[in-house]
C-alpha cells in the first residue's frame, strides 16, 4: 500500500531495482581483487631465480665461504687458481 502511494519507492517498484547495481559493484571489487592479486604474484615471482637457487658464479660462492671463516686463506687461493683455470 505504502509503495503505491510513494510513487513506487517502496517495496517492489523503483526501490528494489538499485540491487544490480550493488551486485555491480561486488563484481567490480572481486575483479579489482583478482587483478591486484596476479599483478603481486607477477611482480614477486620475477624476484625469484629460475631453478630456484641464485646463480651465484662458483668464484662467488668460494668468496662467501672465505668470508663465513669455512675455509682458510690457503685454500681460497688454491680453489681460487683451480677455479680461474678452467
């Protein structure tokens, strides 16, 4: 009764029809999500080294080693010569 009276702004009528428009905007949120998302991942997985181990030279990984104190100078300089002839 009330609707008709109100021009139809009340129950059925005009006032029902804004739902799609929040059924809209639901959608738009959750696309805006899911974009959000695969542009993170995109952006944080080409930090990530293929194979996923850092392809450090073996020169640098001796020198990361020497410096840990894992090995001695004398060994540096022989794995280092080894190294640099091949």
């Amino acid at each position: 009764m009330w609707g008709n009276m109100m021009g139809g702004w009340g129950y059925g009528g005009y006032g029902s029809g804004g739902y799609w428009i929040m059924g809209l905007g639901m959608l738009v949120f959750w696309i805006g999500i899911i974009v959000l998302g695969v542009y993170l991942f995109r952006r944080n997985a080409s930090h990530i080294p293929k194979g996923g181990v850092f392809n450090n030279s073996a020169l640098d990984i001796l020198r990361e080693r020497y410096a840990r104190g894992e090995i001695d100078s004398a060994e540096f300089q022989s794995r280092k010569a080894d190294l640099e002839r091949k």
